[in-house]
C-alpha cells in the first residue's frame, strides 16, 4: 500500500465497510442456521449489500489510486533512468576528453624528449649502428637535451674519434716506410 495510506480517509472507509460486511454475513449465516430462511434473505438483500456494494466501490478506488501510484513510480524511474544516463554520458565525454588531452600531453613530452618521431629517431640509430656516421640529423632549432641531439653529439664524437685514429695510423705508416727505407 502507498505510505501513509493506513491514515487515510479511505482505508478507514473501507476497514469500517469490511467490518459492517462481516457482521451482516454473521448475521445472515446464524439466521441460516437457526433455520430463519427470509431474515436471512431480507439481511442479505438489504444490509449486506448495501456494504457489499460500498466495499466493492471502495476497493475499485484503491486499485485507481494504486494504478496512478504505479504511474507515477514509473514515471519517477524513467526520470532517474534518464538523468543517471545523462550523467553518465557527460562522464563518459569528460573522460574521453581527459584521455585526449593527456595522450596529446604525453605524445608531445615524448617527441620533445626524442627530439622527432619514434621512427625517425629509430632509423638514425640504425645507421649509427651500421656504421654510417655520414648521416646528417635533422634537429630541431635549439634542441640541445633529446635523445637525437645526443645521437648526434655521439657521431660527431665517433666521426672525431675514427679521423683521429685514421689520421694516427696514417703518421705510423708513413713512419714505418720512412724508416725501412733508412
């Protein structure tokens, strides 16, 4: 039942129409058994319809009031269905968004630490490691900390180094040829 319906002017109506109900039934079946066939009848046909009638017109009411009660219990949950969709879709675009701008945040932090793109970076390590210290690397105005100006630092040291070394046996021979020569 509906909160508050046992206060209600209607289900006192309908607890008193029951209870008068019952004492006309009462009265009718004893009429029955003490064999007092039309007090019984008179009884039913006046008295426990009269109650009978009430009741059913009262009960008709209550299962209005418990439709509308249904209605509007429907209605209040397809308005939380749909505020809770509705908050959970701006909850689902907030994070979307914040994914976003955090994956944008990271790829620019990422690239300024290589100093270009992954594959880029990648394929100047190649041929660093290839032995091909000729290959020119692109850096960007005033990039002095990432990991491509590093790369380039360590081919210019290495490129330093092998004419260094070149240079070095090139004295040793020219040395050794003047000497056996005598």
């Amino acid at each position: 039942l509906p909160e508050g319906y046992n206060d209600s002017a209607l289900f006192k109506r309908i607890m008193s129409d029951f209870d008068h109900f019952a004492q006309a039934n009462n009265i009718v079946i004893d009429a029955v058994n003490n064999n007092q066939l039309s007090e019984a009848t008179q009884v039913s046909g006046d008295t426990s319809r009269k109650y009978r009638t009430q009741l059913m017109k009262d009960l008709a009411e209550l299962v209005v009031l418990e439709v509308q009660g249904g209605e509007q219990a429907a209605a209040e949950g397809r308005q939380s269905f749909n505020t809770a969709k509705t908050v959970l879709l701006t909850l689902l675009i907030f994070a979307v968004l914040i994914s976003t701008l955090l994956a944008i945040v990271i790829a620019r932090n990422l690239s300024r630490l290589l100093g270009g793109e992954p594959a880029y970076a990648v394929a100047i390590m190649g041929h660093i490691a290839a032995g091909n210290l000729s290959t020119e690397i692109k850096l960007r105005p005033g990039d002095n900390h990432s990991l491509l100006a590093s790369l380039n630092i360590m081919n210019q040291q290495l490129k330093k180094t092998i004419n260094e070394i070149m240079h070095g046996s090139e004295s040793i021979s020219v040395a050794s040829n003047q000497i056996a020569q005598g």
